[in-house]
C-alpha cells in the first residue's frame, strides 16, 4: 500500500453511531429521519515488502505540505478552550516553559556548527496602534449562525463605527465606546426580536494573545478583499486554475497564513498550497456501479464502503466535508426542520438557499461529523446532511496511475521548488499591502508587512557517522549510497532466520520460491544465517488462517505470507492472529510486488532488512553521546470518522545503543490525545531496559509527537506528572520535547543566484523561536524536488538540563535511526515507531499487541 493510500485511509475504521444530521445551514432532522451506521470501508493492506526505492516514511518526504493543510489561526474554532484563556495556539502563547528551565534562562542558542544565513517565509508586521478594546457580545436568545450574529449587532454600527474586527462571540475596537455596558435590540427578518448585551472586557496591547487572534481575523478580511475564496480553512485564487487529465481535476492555488509573535517581532508566514478539485460528484460515483440506486442492503453496503473517509467538495458554499456515512433510508424528498421550525424538503431547501436544481430524487444522503462548537464542548455535534449530486471529490483521480506525463506535470505544478515558493509569498504580501493601503476601512488599524523575506542565521550540524558490525561511513546525502552500503556489509546485530515459514498462493508459486531463493542471496552479506524456510501453498485466498494454524508453531521465528491482492480484510486478519493468538513476526508482501524486476532485488534487500528487524535485530546505530540515557517516543492515532477507541503508541529504547525497543499500546476515548497511563508504560519499559542491562538509566528523554495546539498546558498538567511521579522513586532525571510536523515555516539559503533548500542539520535557534520557549527547528532531511520542512522542537520540562548543542545534536542523529528509510527522517526515531505503532493497532488489529512481541518492532 503507498503512503498516499496510507494517509488517505488514516483515520478510516469500523463503526460510528450518527445522531441526528442537519442541512447545510438548517437546523436538525427529526429522530424520525436520523442516519444508519456507515460499515467500514475496506482498505488495502500496508504492503510491507513494495519498494521500487526504499519507501519514505510518514516525516520522509522532500517536505512538500499537502494540499489543503492547514493554518495555524484557522485552527481556533476547532480547539478545546479553557476558561479565561484564548483558544488554539494563542492558548500556548500564554504558557511560559522556559522560566523554570534555569539552564537555559538567560540563553537558549546554541554554537556548533558552521553558520548559514538563511531567508524564511516570514514578514515583519508593523503595527503603530497603541491600543485596542475588547468588548464581549451577548445574544439572548443564543444565535448559531456567527453571520447572523454580525448582521444583528451592526444593525447598531452607529455606535460602533466603522473599524472594527468582529470573531463572532467578541468585538475588537481601536477606540473605547462611550458605555462599558449597553443592551441593544435588533431584529430578525423574520421580525423576531434579539437582545444583544456589550460588555467591555479589556485593554489589548499589540502582543496580546487575544490581539494576536484578532489580527489574523482581520488578515482573513483583507483575504476576501483580495478576491480570495475561502475553501475550508484556507483562501484561494480560482482565477488561476489549472486543468489535468482531460479537465477532470482542477488544481486551485492558495495560500496559509498566521500572524504569530517571535523573539523580535510579529511576523505574517505566508505559504502556498493547493486544493484539487475534481468534476466528478459522489452520485457519479454511485452511478458508476450501479446505473440505478440500488436497493439490495449487500450493494448498499459496498457502496458506503468506498465512499467513508472521502473529503469532499461542496461548490454552492465552498466548505469540505468529510463522509462519515452513508444513509440510504433517506432522500432529497424528505423533509427538515429549518430553525424557525417550518419543515422545508432538501429539494426545496438548495433551490431556494443556493439555487440548485437536484435531479435524481431517489439518491441517499450522505452524513458528515457536525463540527464542536465553542462553549460547547460537552455536546455532541450536529451531523450534516449532504446530497450526493451536489458534493464534488476531491484529491487525485483513480485512473493517475495510467497517465505518467500527466501526473509529472501535476507533481511539478504542486512540489514548489525554493525560488518559486519564496517569490510567491513575497508577491502574495505585497498585494496584501496594496489592499491595507486601497482599503479607507483598514487604515485606521495602521498595519503593515515588510514585503521581503526574514532574514534568519542558521548553523549547519556536523555529519553523522553511521556504524555496522564490521564497518563505519560517514552519512552521504544520496541515499542510494546509504542503501548500498547498508546491504554490502554485514548487519550491526543479525538475526538468524531459522524455522520459518512461507505462504503462497498456487498461482504464485514460482514467485514464492524466487523469493525465497533471493533472501538467501541478500542475506548472506549482511551476516543472515538461516536454513531455506518451510514453503506451504494456501489452496485458497481465503484459508490463510487455517493454513497459519497448521504450520505455526511456537517455534517458528518468522512468518512470511505473499498475499494475491491488497485486500484489507484479509491483511488484518493475518496480522491479528499473528500478532494477539499466535505471537510471531511475520512480514506481509504482495505477489505483484515481486514482479517489478528493474528493482527486484533492491525490493528483495528491503524485505530481508524488515524481516532482521521484526526478529529482533538491528540495521546499524548512531552515537548520541549521551550515557545511560532512555529514549522515548509517544503518538496517538485517532479514528476520527468511526469515533472508535483511540490509540496511544509509546516506545522506549532498552539499550544504550538505541537498537532494541520496548513498545506498548494505551486504548482512549474517541478523540483524546492526553495519555493517561504513561506511568504503567514506563515501569514496564524500565523492567526491560534492567532486565537487558541490569543497572537503571541515569535520564529519560521523551519526544512527544502529534500534540495539537493549545495543549501545551495539558501535557505539563497531565502527561509529565505521570511520568515523573515513577521516575523520583527511582531517582531519575526527565526531559520532556514537544515535536511539531504540521508549521508552515520554510528555509531558503542562495546559492550562486538561485534560492536552494537548507543542507540536512541545519539548526535555527534565533528570531523564528518564542521567548517564552526553549525551542528550535531543525531540516534533517536533504530535497532534490519540492521546498524541504523543517520541524519544530519545544523542550518543555528539563531537569537533565541537557544545553542547546547536546538536545540539537542527539535530535537530529535519531532522526537517522529509523530503521526502515536508509536516510534521515523529518522526526526523531522513537516519534516515528509510535506512529507506526499506534496506526498499526488502530487501522489493522483494533486489540492489545500480545506481551510476546512487546520487545521487538513487529509494527514495521
């Protein structure tokens, strides 16, 4: 399976119970009309051993954001919030980590390293205002609908003026209103009176979190000035288009943006996306199968499994929906109760809200997750009703595959390299300057944004030295070299394949003893030792298990199963019994896999060096120069359509040389990120780093990974509590590294003329970082194609008062410890193993891993 499926399928499991489901913009259907469950959609299975080049991981790629990502300032409606405190990241901006950090108190910047100036995606903000207000708006009764709340109180713009910065539930002033508390009456158009109570809140300096969150609402206002189209999150530019296969996919250019403050100034980060759009709708697709609706329960079934997970498009209001079921009992000719309580059909609804003619009155609804509202975090939200004929796909076609050139020109189109990517940010601020200055209702704000680049110093880390049993070489940026030399020598620690089996099916018989022949072929340089395996034919697809069962005994060391297609089903049911009935490694490839044979033996290595690892072996190692040290990483994986159970992935290093790895699995409520049993997790991992070493670790450094904004707090409150209430009975020291993927912040570095990536190692430690924070960004990774990323560090408790050159220098070598990508990776190794951990249990085997196979990397 590619790491496009992959993520695509992210997040795609078994069940969700749909409550009831409303309109776009209408008000909730009756119990009477709510949704069936969605069934799950099938995915395909990870294929372990397809590697036509050694596949990047999660974190691997040459640091192109995905189309549609996100920015941070649009983030804040979806955020928990806090009483008192702002919502999103501007509630970690309120959160100082650094004071209590007395190493690095008066200085947080490193020295290592050769010095490198740098330009980021990053303008300066001038903002010459002294002083803003901020008033809170009341509405009794409640109004859902945050335009209707703008169009309410500026019925009264007499009073206020005309500058002001509106977020729904506060306004924003640059001059304080004659009352501090009022009461006015507006009214509906329907005649219905609404009394709406200001309430004078604050002062905000131009440094405020609240001012910080205003400014932004005020930049998405100079967006829609702009002519830009907000789709989702994020604004576009459709007047630039571009069409690819035959106009069946439209890509749309647009931009994320965030006013956030850094150690010298504010600055806006301005960086380039991509929406694809396709023309076909959701009911194409169901007519694609079927040229009627179909009304067989089987077909239906099937149906919904293909369309669960997709994020779709629609045009009528331009926001994206992501399908959570499928609900045939229900169509366009059912009816709804609207908010004044009046029952209006679909049919009628999108005729007179969007005019939109539906055509197939027979076709289901589709159920999107309603979104959480603020102030209401404890309800469950309403789900949406969408008509399949009016939702557009979005993402890449499914025929890509068959049109190379094609897909080369889109891949050219979206991977921005440098250059462009930095000349497009600076044209994007300098229109932004020419509305602020063309716009008479801006002015009074007196914002500005320098139009060039930041400048920022960087500082290029040294090499890393990669060692096997027999041999040592210094990281080469190629990676086809880092592969080369991986397989040509023997492995640090290798493990030898004796007693195991292999699966086939019939039909694929004469690949099956290709591979086996060829595994020993590899695995003889690399220091394999092993006996030929035991080759059993499945007489059917269907008859793995009974076959595993058969010829699985607790003496076999490995299991190998070639698998006829990538069904989902099947994969999953291989790896459940392998890993919670019978635990044994096991390594799961397709039989078309073994085909490619321009890259046969490179796939043939790939799968040997999976296999090594799975048993308990290790590929090479790195030093961290850091003693008695234990490594830990931490992910969740979160099935956010289903709502089932979600995953906690924490994996600890129990050796020295970080080659041997403790892995355990906490099950959460749907949705929850902080972990709770973080201390069950560490006694175990510590038990095993004694029983491997017999002495205790001297420190703990955690990387914590998938961490959304604003949960800085949580983590101090909730997570580093657990972890150092077992670590003080043993007197142990703790660091504890907030590790952030998802920014939009970019590096350049010229060189003769052009605009390049950042070389892997480069450090910045200065003037993109907070005051507040003893943070750091680090490029790992090395990009032919596209604009590398770099990621965000945030140490947020340290009592090993680990220095700024030792915490840049040990993250950025465990970012070559990954032992599945000959290369450095975008996050530090024991991040990545629990991510695949925590995938792996949500997304294949929804059950606690066996203890048997605690102690090795089954999860690859």
């Amino acid at each position: 399976m590619s790491g496009r499926a992959r993520t695509r399928a992210r997040g795609r499991a078994r069940h969700w119970n749909i409550a009831q489901a409303e309109a776009p913009g209408a008000a909730a259907a009756s119990p009477a009309q709510q949704a069936a469950s969605p069934q799950p959609r099938r995915q395909p299975p990870r294929e372990e051993g397809r590697v036509a080049a050694p596949e990047q991981p999660r974190g691997a790629e040459g640091g192109v954001q995905p189309p549609g990502g996100l920015s941070l300032a649009a983030n804040l409606q979806a955020l928990s919030v806090r009483p008192g405190t702002p919502a999103g990241i501007f509630q970690d901006l309120v959160v100082n980590t650094r004071e209590k950090l007395r190493h690095v108190r008066h200085s947080k910047t490193g020295s290592e390293g050769s010095m490198i100036e740098l330009l980021a995606n990053h303008f300066q903000v001038s903002d010459t205002s002294r002083m803003a207000y901020k008033y809170n708006i009341v509405y009794k009764p409640f109004i859902k609908d945050r335009d209707l709340r703008e169009k309410l109180l500026f019925q009264h713009a007499s009073i206020f003026g005309e500058y002001h910065i509106f977020d729904g539930n506060s306004l924003l002033l640059p001059r304080k209103l004659q009352h501090s508390n009022m009461e006015l009456i507006s009214r509906t158009k329907e005649g219905g009176i609404v009394k709406i109570t200001v309430c004078f809140s604050r002062e905000l300096g131009t440094t405020h979190p609240d001012c910080i969150r205003y400014y932004n609402i005020f930049l998405r206002r100079i967006l829609k000035l702009m002519n830009l189209k907000q789709i989702g999150r994020n604004y576009y530019n459709d007047a630039n288009t571009r069409t690819f296969f035959s106009s069946s996919l439209e890509t749309i250019p647009g931009y994320v943006t965030s006013i956030l403050p850094y150690e010298q100034s504010l600055t806006l980060c301005s960086d380039t996306c991509f929406k694809l759009l396709q023309s076909r709708t959701v009911f194409d697709v169901i007519r694609k199968k079927f040229a009627r609706i179909p009304r067989d329960r089987y077909q239906q079934e099937k149906i919904s499994q293909e369309l669960i997970g997709l994020v779709v498009f629609t045009r009528y209001n331009n926001k994206t929906h992501k399908v959570a079921a499928v609900n045939w009992d229900l169509s366009p000719r059912d009816t709804f109760k609207r908010s004044d309580s009046s029952e209006i059909t679909f049919v009628d609804y999108y005729m007179q809200q969007y005019n939109q003619i539906i055509t197939d009155l027979n076709q289901p609804l589709l159920v999107s997750q309603g979104k959480w509202r603020r102030g209401q975090r404890n309800i469950s939200p309403e789900p949406i009703l969408l008509v399949p004929e009016l939702c557009y796909l979005t993402g890449l076609p499914d025929d890509v595959e068959q049109k190379p050139n094609e897909m080369g020109n889109l891949t050219k189109l979206m991977k921005q390299p440098p250059e462009v990517r930095k000349t497009e940010s600076e044209n994007f601020v300098r229109n932004v300057n020419k509305n602020l200055t063309e716009q008479s209702d801006l002015q009074c704000w007196s914002l500005s944004f320098d139009t060039n680049c930041l400048s920022v110093l960087g500082r290029v880390l040294g090499g890393v030295k990669v060692v096997q049993r027999k041999k040592s070489f210094d990281v080469n940026q190629e990676l086809a070299e880092w592969m080369r030399e991986s397989r040509s020598t023997w492995l640090l620690s290798a493990k030898s394949l004796n007693k195991w089996v292999l699966l086939y099916p019939k039909e694929y018989e004469l690949q099956a003893k290709a591979l086996q022949h060829n595994l020993k072929r590899v695995n003889d340089p690399m220091g394999v030792t092993g006996d030929e395996g035991y080759l059993q034919a499945v007489d059917d697809p269907n008859s793995y298990i009974s076959t595993l069962q058969r010829c699985v005994t607790s003496q076999t060391t490995m299991v190998v199963c070639v698998l006829p297609d990538n069904e989902k089903y099947r994969y999953d049911a291989i790896k459940k019994y392998l890993c919670i009935k019978c635990p044994t490694p096991s390594q799961c490839v397709l039989a078309e896999t073994l085909e490619f044979k321009k890259t046969y033996m490179t796939i043939i290595t790939k799968i040997a060096q999976q296999m090594n690892c799975k048993m308990g072996g290790a590929l090479w190692k790195v030093q961290t120069n850091l003693r008695k040290t234990m490594f830990v990483g931490i992910d969740c994986f979160h099935d956010i359509i289903n709502r089932q159970n979600s995953i906690a992935g924490f994996v600890a290093s129990i050796n020295e040389e970080l080659t041997q790895w403790h892995s355990q699995c906490i099950f959460q409520e749907p949705g929850q990120e902080i972990v709770n049993g973080l201390n069950r997790c560490l006694e175990a991992a510590l038990n095993s780093w004694f029983k491997n070493l017999h002495y205790q670790p001297n420190s703990v450094v955690v990387y914590r990974d998938g961490v959304g904004d604003g949960q800085l707090q949580y983590l101090l409150d909730c997570e580093i509590p657990q972890l150092v209430s077992q670590l003080n009975k043993l007197k142990i020291k703790l660091t504890f590294i907030v590790v952030k993927k998802r920014i939009n912040t970019r590096f350049f570095t010229k060189s003769e003329e052009m605009f390049k990536n950042p070389p892997s190692g480069t450090v910045v430690d200065v003037a993109l970082t907070r005051h507040e924070w003893y943070d750091f960004y680090i490029v790992s990774q090395t990009s032919k194609y596209g604009t590398v990323t770099p990621t965000h560090y945030n140490v947020i408790y340290d009592t090993v008062c680990l220095d700024p050159d030792t915490v840049q220098n040990i993250t950025y070598r465990l970012c070559h410890m990954y032992f599945n990508f000959p290369g450095a990776i975008r996050v530090p190794a024991p991040c990545h193993y629990a991510h695949k951990l925590a995938y792996f249990v949500g997304q294949n085997i929804q059950q606690a891993p066996h203890n048997a196979l605690s102690n090795s990397l089954y999860y690859l």
